[in-house]
C-alpha cells in the first residue's frame, strides 16, 4: 500500500515554531517591521507611476512649465520611502540575529546539553563524540538560520504577494491576471523540488558527522598515528567519508540550488508578457503609461518574493533534515531516575544476587554472578580481557543497569536509589587517565570541590606525587590538561590518584590503577593504598597481579562468570585458572 506523502508543513517544522515561544514577541515586533517593509514596497512603484505620468503630462503639456517643482515633492518622498526600506530592514535583520542566536540557538544548545547529562552511560558509549558536537554546532545552528526564513517565507513573502496582488488588480485587472496565471506553476515546482533534496540533505548531515568524528579521533590519537606512519592511511580514510558526504551534498544543493533560476525563468515569462500587453493596453485602449509602468514595477516585485519563498523551500528541506537530527536526541528515553536516597551511613556490605547483563541482547556476558563482599574487605578481580572485570564496575557505579537480578548495598537495593547517590558513595582511579585544563590543585579537588590547600597537599603527599608537583614551573598552580606533554601519564596516574585520596569516599573502585606507573612508583602507591584501604571496601581490577597478592579475597572471572576464588595462596594451590594466569606472568 502506498504511503500517503509526508505534508510540506510537518510536525517537525511545527515543532520549530513551537519551540520559538521564548522569542515570540520579537516575532512579533519582528513580523511589525515586515509589515512597514512591505508597505514601503508597494508605495515605490505607486510613487514612481505617478511620476511617470507627471513627466508624461509635462511633455504633451507646457514645456516652459517648471518639471522640478511638479517632480520634486514626489522625488522626496519616494527617497524617505527609500530609506524607511532600508533602515526597518536593516533593523529588522539585526533584531532576528542578536535574539535568535542569543535565546533560540544557545537555548536549543542548552537543552542538548542537559539531555545528554541524563541520557544512560550506554549512549556515549554507542555514539561518535563527533556526531554530537556535528549535531549540537553545525544542526543546531541550521536550525536558528531557518528562523529567519520561517519569518520571510510565512510572513514577509506571502504577505507582501497578497499586498502586490490586490493593488495590482486595482490597478488594471488584466495585467493582473497576466502576471498571477504562472504563480501557481512556480510555486508547485518548487515545493516539489524542494521535497526531493531532504533526504539528501539528512545524508549529508550524517556523512558530516563521521567526518566530525574521523577528524577529532585523528587528533586525539596523533602521537599513535605519527608513531605508527599512518598518517596515510587516516588520509585515506577521511578522503573516503569526504567523498561520499561531497557526492549526496552535491545531489542537494543541486536540487536546492535548481529552484531558483526556475522560478527567475516562468517570472521572465510574465514579465514579457505583461510588457506586450501592457503596450497593446497602451495603444488601443488608452490606459496610462503610468499604470502600465506601476504594474509592470510591481511584477517585478512580486519575483522578487517568490524566488524568496522557492529558496526557502529548499532552505527548509534541509533544516528538516536538521532539526530531525537534533529532535532524536531530545526525544531519546532517559535513564529511570529514582529519587529514594541512602538510608544511613553506609558501612560497605556488597552482594550481588544472581546478576544478570550484556551489552547486546544476543551476546550474553554475565549469568547468574553471586558475589558477597564484606565490609573493609579488599576485593580483586581478576581475568583475561572480556571476562567481564571492567563490567562489574559498569554495574556498581550504574553506568547500566542490570538484565536480572539485585545489587545490594548494606541490603539496600541500588535499583531503587538515586544514580547520584549511588555514585557519591565510590572513589574512583581508571584505568585511562583525564585531566581537565585547570590548575593541579583544581584537578585533584575535582571530587571535594572545597578542599583546602592543605587537604590537597596531604593527598599528593600520601598518593607520592608531591614531590613531582614541586618540580613543575608554578607548583600546585600549574595549568595543565589531558593534552599536557610536560608530566607523564605515571604522573598524571598519581594526580587521579590523589583525587581520590583526597575524595575519600568509603567504598573504593581501582580499574588498572597501577597500569601506566613503573615498579618502584607502583610499591610507593601500594603503600599508600593500603593506608587508603583501612575500614574500607576496596574492588581492585588488575592484569599486573603483583598488586593483588595481598588481597583479602580474590574473584576469577572468565566468561562472565566466576570460576574460582579465594586469597592468592589458596588458589596457587589449587593449581587452577588463576594458577595458569599467574605462571603466565611470572614463569621464567
């Protein structure tokens, strides 16, 4: 069965003049001065019919008449209409600009931005960081420029044709008719047109959000690219997306591009018609130069609005396109956000009961995981890659949320508590490292916002990083970020570190924290985590399993399921999985 066609005027272009309502009265004010430009449109070619006929009324008459003082008051007041044109057009532009981009734009932006703030950890994962900054810059701003093109086709264009029309047939029906016999044609070959460019335009914006992402990710992993000489191969890559994105952005901008100097030609059309017309009106049925050159004025005006609304046909095709994208991601389902709190101080009891949770439907990782943890126990997870150990901490901290089963907390269901109360309640020290730009102090205080200099200072001491910080040209004052090349990523290790040190927070999650330290930085750090770890619950996932012999207990995870534990003694004797993982490591 055959689908009825999407109507030009959708919900998405509704939904983006519903979304105007903050700016609503500077339409408003905006629409006004559309009016006042109109207006002076049309009292141009009145003036200059009038002073057309004054001038032909002179040259049949007395030439010894003075022309300049029968032309001049007309003369001024055409130049003041002139200038009213100019100065509310220009007042006009320069309102939709500064209130458009200042509360339409920024406030779309923002809502984008809180969007993501409650969208599921999984969606990050999911989507290319370049597609969302494509979206939120380049879409966004598509949309704030249809705005004024929203504004001319609706109101300007349509109502300044009105206007021309009804002075026109007031002027000499006939001409009328002559020139508003080709308006429908125009207007029904743009709007069709116009249609087939959308879907066009919606693959070149998501051809230009890879591009967005192909390029970020070259930069990020420079060092890697220029270390392995693959500076050839991204070439390669990003002329490939470029290519595809340059061919469907052709195809629109072809179609968009087209309607124009369509337009221009079937109003060519009647503008030679009424111009033969209008000299046989002339000739044989004595109707004043006068008229005939006003109607002929106003035809060409009446070009000059509808090629205004075939573009912005087109103009809308593509801000469709747009603003779909950006809708999508206003419209995604958000995480449950419980609002219950944690009941009492937490101790650390962890258990979890038959937990169940994959990434993908049809690829199951974790079945059926038990694990009880009690409180101030040193928990290590251990495994090879893919084993679920990273997923564990996914699940603790709620980045997702679980297939079946509970995770408990002091018995407390995490289920039914807040994300940000769950999440107040971990430290953390990653496995990949992030700094923002900022001072040092400001990045180790990232979690206590209001530590005192002092706090801060103890942190670095304890997480063996002071000394380092001392070395650098302004100290603990120090501005640096992820991009920073002048400390290195064992440094930047220790800062996260003593960020959480200086967090402490009573349950504790170390993802590869020792990773990127060497031996003798990682015996310093170990000693000040066991200071760290005293009376609190530890979760500790590590390949390098020197730094778990001390564990309180030990979980082998593989498949998603735990197949041993016990402490490191235990499980070296029984000569199991672990056993196998370990002699990997350290048989000589």
């Amino acid at each position: 069965m055959k689908k009825n066609k999407e109507p030009f005027i959708n919900s998405t272009v509704r939904r983006m003049v519903r979304d105007t309502r903050p700016i609503r009265k500077w339409l408003i004010l905006s629409s006004l001065l559309s009016v006042g430009i109109i207006a002076c449109a049309i009292a141009t070619p009145e003036l200059l019919g009038k002073l057309i006929d004054q001038l032909y009324a002179w040259l049949q008459g007395d030439p010894s008449a003075s022309l300049t003082a029968q032309l001049l008051p007309d003369l001024l007041i055409l130049f003041a209409v002139y200038a009213a044109n100019a100065g509310i057009t220009y007042g006009n532009h320069y309102l939709l600009n500064h209130v458009v981009s200042r509360f339409y734009t920024a406030g779309l932006r923002i809502r984008m931005s809180d969007k993501l703030q409650r969208l599921p950890v999984s969606f990050m994962d999911k989507t290319p960081a370049g597609d969302i900054i494509e979206k939120m810059q380049e879409d966004v701003s598509s949309m704030g420029n249809s705005i004024h093109g929203i504004i001319e086709i609706l109101i300007t264009g349509f109502l300044q044709i009105l206007a021309i029309a009804v002075f026109m047939f007031l002027k000499s029906w006939l001409l009328a008719l002559a020139v508003l016999a080709v308006m429908p044609l125009s207007l029904w070959l743009s709007s069709k047109l116009a249609s087939l460019s959308e879907k066009s335009w919606h693959a070149s914006f998501e051809y230009f959000g890879k591009m967005y992402s192909t390029v970020e990710e070259s930069y990020t992993n420079f060092p890697a690219t220029k270390a392995f000489n693959l500076e050839n191969h991204v070439q390669q890559h990003h002329d490939e997306i470029n290519t595809d994105h340059q061919e469907v952005a052709r195809k629109a901008n072809f179609l968009q591009s087209i309607v124009q100097p369509i337009i221009a030609f079937t109003n060519a059309l009647a503008y030679i018609l009424i111009a033969l017309l209008g000299g046989w009106l002339i000739v044989y049925r004595s109707v004043p130069v006068g008229t005939v050159v006003t109607v002929i004025l106003f035809a060409k005006q009446l070009s000059a609005p509808l090629e205004r609304i075939a573009s912005g046909f087109g103009e809308l095709q593509m801000v469709k396109a747009s603003a779909k994208r950006v809708y999508d991601v206003l419209d995604l389902e958000e995480e449950i956000r419980p609002a219950e709190e944690i009941h009492a101080a937490v101790e650390g009891n962890i258990r979890f009961e038959h937990v169940d949770f994959s990434y993908s439907k049809d690829k199951p990782l974790i079945e059926d995981l038990c694990i009880d943890v009690k409180k101030g126990q040193n928990v290590a997870i251990v495994g090879p890659t893919g084993a679920g150990k990273t997923t564990i901490v996914n699940l603790l901290m709620r980045f997702y949320d679980l297939n079946g089963g509970k995770i408990l907390i002091d018995g407390q269901d995490v289920a039914t508590l807040s994300r940000d109360s769950t999440r107040d309640l971990f430290g953390m020290v990653l496995q990949d490292t992030w700094l923002f730009k900022g001072t040092v102090a400001e990045n180790v205080a990232y979690g206590k916002p209001d530590a005192t200099r002092e706090e801060i200072i103890d942190a670095c001491d304890r997480a063996y990083c002071d000394h380092f910080i001392h070395t650098l040209p302004q100290g603990y004052d120090t501005v640096i970020s992820e991009d920073t090349t002048t400390i290195s990523a064992g440094q930047k290790q220790l800062l996260t570190i003593a960020r959480a040190l200086l967090a402490n927070k009573q349950l504790l999650i170390l993802d590869e924290a020792t990773s990127n330290v060497d031996t003798r930085t990682e015996i310093l750090i170990q000693k000040g985590m066991d200071k760290l770890m005293e009376g609190r619950t530890v979760f500790v996932i590590a390949h390098r399993l020197s730094t778990i012999v001390d564990s309180d207990l030990i979980l082998v995870l593989n498949h998603g399921q735990i197949v041993e534990q016990g402490t490191h003694q235990e499980l070296l004797e029984k000569q199991g999985f672990y056993y196998q993982i370990y002699t990997s490591q350290y048989a000589i």
